[in-house]
C-alpha cells in the first residue's frame, strides 16, 4: 500500500478544540468501510511519526477526517493552511460489520463520535444514536447526524439529558433489552468500560471502535496491542485486527 498525497480543501474548527479536515485526494483510495482509519502524515520536518484518524467521510475523492487537537501533531495539523499538500495511508484496519437482522444502537462519546459516523450514515437512520459530551459547545459535532434524531447527554446539562452517555443509554436498556439489538460504540476506554459493565448481565452483542496511540498503523511494530480473550494469541494488533473488535473478546 503506497501513500497518496492529497491538498487540503478546508480545514476549521468546528467546536472549541475540535476541528473537520477535508482533503482531495490525488487518486482513490477504494473502498473506505465504516470503522477503518488513515494514517496521516502531519506537515512539519519535527513531526516524525503518523498520526492514526478515524475515516469519519469519504465520497468522489475527497476524504474528510473529524479530530481532537490533543497534542503537538493535532495542534500542528489544526494550523495546516487551505492548499497544504498531506500524504495519508489508508484504508487500514478491520471495520464494523452489521446483523442485517437486528436493531443497530450506538453509542458514542467526544470524538468517539468521528469513528462512528460513516457506520450511521451508512445505516441511514435505521439506528438509535446516543451521544456525550461536556457541554452545549460540543453539540455541533454532531451536525451531520441531527436528521437522525440522536439522543444526547452533556456532563452539566445545558443540552439534553445531564450526565453521561451510558446513565442517558441506561434509561432506555428497558426498552431495548429484550429486543434483538446490537450496539456499535467508540468513546473514551471509561465510558466503554461503564458501558460493558451495564449490558454485561444481557450480553447485547456489542463492536467497539478502540482509540489507540498507533505507529506504522500497518501491525509491524506491535505498538498497539490489546489483551483479548483469545487463549492461543491473547495480544491483538489495534491497527490489524482491529480498531473494531467484540466487546466480549477484549480486557479493558
């Protein structure tokens, strides 16, 4: 798989601390599925390795990554100017694959939400969507998801439901416990671990998008394991057997 360079289309800031990249890219990259990633090659001699993104959108070329400024890449990448030139790899990783048979509900949290929106698009409202975040200035993170009517939960409640996603999705378990549902999640590693910990006693089945510092993103440097519960090879690859895995497969 080689590097394909693309020029920046716009690059803002969407809500404090977040910010939406489109890139058109020089040729395709084929078939992006929801849940894989890129790794990104940030502008600047001093920034060595790659970046991993989720692939929040991809259509006639231009692909379209939604990110967290977290440190001296993101913050490197947020100051990338309009006509920047940007190499990315990708498709990378194993998607999420969807029961035609059951109801699809995800669940998301912060930038979590950038992992799980092509997987929304995709299911074309024919999901229930539960979203959290710190405050009404993160709500516009989920502009492209309103006509899907999510559900949302901010930590001081000026918006929606106060508290977090999972006590927001506890209130309506009732109602979904009994039905044949699935659950597609990505947050922050303690709103899956609150999440695990709630629908344990009616094992849902349930993929979760893992966000994990990542190197080559290629699975060469086993710098993204994770623990599983696989007896023969229990330490799996982020970047190559996932970032999607079985909730009831993986230690968090």
């Amino acid at each position: 798989m080689d590097d394909i360079e693309g020029k920046v289309l716009s690059n803002r800031a969407i809500a404090p601390g977040y910010c939406l990249l489109r890139i058109r890219l020089s040729r395709s990259m084929g078939a992006a599925r929801p849940g894989q990633f890129v790794m990104m090659k940030i502008p600047g001699e001093d920034i060595f390795l790659r970046r991993p993104f989720s692939i929040y959108d991809y259509q006639k070329g231009v692909l379209t990554i939604m990110y967290k400024v977290v440190g001296k890449g993101t913050e490197r990448l947020s100051k990338t100017p309009k006509g920047a030139s940007i190499l990315t790899l990708g498709p990378l990783g194993r998607w999420f694959t969807v029961n035609r048979s059951a109801s699809p509900v995800v669940v998301a949290g912060g930038i979590g939400f950038a992992g799980v929106y092509s997987l929304i698009k995709t299911l074309r409202g024919n999901s229930s969507i539960f979203f959290g975040c710190s405050a009404i200035n993160e709500i516009s993170l989920l502009k492209d998801a309103m006509r899907f009517h999510p559900l949302v939960a901010t930590l001081d409640g000026s918006y929606g439901f106060k508290g977090n996603v999972v006590q927001l999705f506890k209130k309506h378990l009732k109602g979904l416990k009994d039905k044949n549902v699935e659950i597609f999640t990505c947050g922050p590693d303690n709103m899956v671990k609150s999440l695990k910990q709630l629908i344990e006693p009616y094992k849902i089945p349930c993929q979760v998008l893992l966000e994990e510092r990542m190197a080559c993103g290629m699975g060469l440097c086993f710098g993204c394991v994770k623990k599983t519960t696989d007896v023969q090879e229990p330490y799996k690859r982020v970047c190559k057997e996932g970032p999607v895995f079985d909730l009831w497969e993986i230690f968090l």
